[in-house]
C-alpha cells in the first residue's frame, strides 16, 4: 500500500497544530501546511487573509468570536438546507 505525500504532510500538520497549544500558532501552521498541500494556489492569498483575520479575531475575543462563527455557520447551513427543500419541492411540481 502507497501512501500519498500530500497526506502524509497533511496528517503531520495536523499533528502540529494540535500539539501547538497555542491558538495564534495553530492558525499559522494550517496556513502553511495548506500551503503545501495545495497544486494549485490561485485562491490561497485569500484563504490566508481570511485565516490570518480570524485568527485575529479569536485572539481578541476570545469564546465569544467562536459562538459568533458557530451561530453564523448554523444559520448558513439552515439557509442551504431551506433552499435544497424549496429546490426539490419545485423540481417535483408542488410549489
């Protein structure tokens, strides 16, 4: 059985990041990993920003700025889940 280099550098960026302890640093690393990871990086510069302000954001705030985010991604996956229903419901001719 082969193992494939992207998740064997996967699997260990994981193990940093856990083994990090620190919020700040866990970020940095997923960043980098992801970085490694990735073949083809048009989108990366933005996935970097977005982790760097929110790891930001958790550093300031602390529990609260992960209650916000998990509230936010609640609503987000009710959002989807009532739009997939509307979706269905229309392709079956009843709305």
């Amino acid at each position: 059985m082969e193992f494939d280099r992207r998740f064997l550098l996967l699997c260990a960026g994981e193990v940093l990041v856990v083994a990090a302890g620190s919020v700040v640093a866990a970020f940095i690393i997923q960043v980098v990993v992801l970085a490694l990871y990735l073949e083809d990086r048009r989108g990366y510069p933005v996935y970097a920003v977005a982790a760097a302000l929110f790891a930001a954001a958790v550093v300031a705030g602390g529990v609260a700025s992960l209650l916000v985010l998990a509230a936010a991604l609640v609503c987000g996956y009710l959002a989807l889940s009532l739009y997939d229903y509307r979706l269905s419901l229309r392709a079956r001719g009843e709305a």
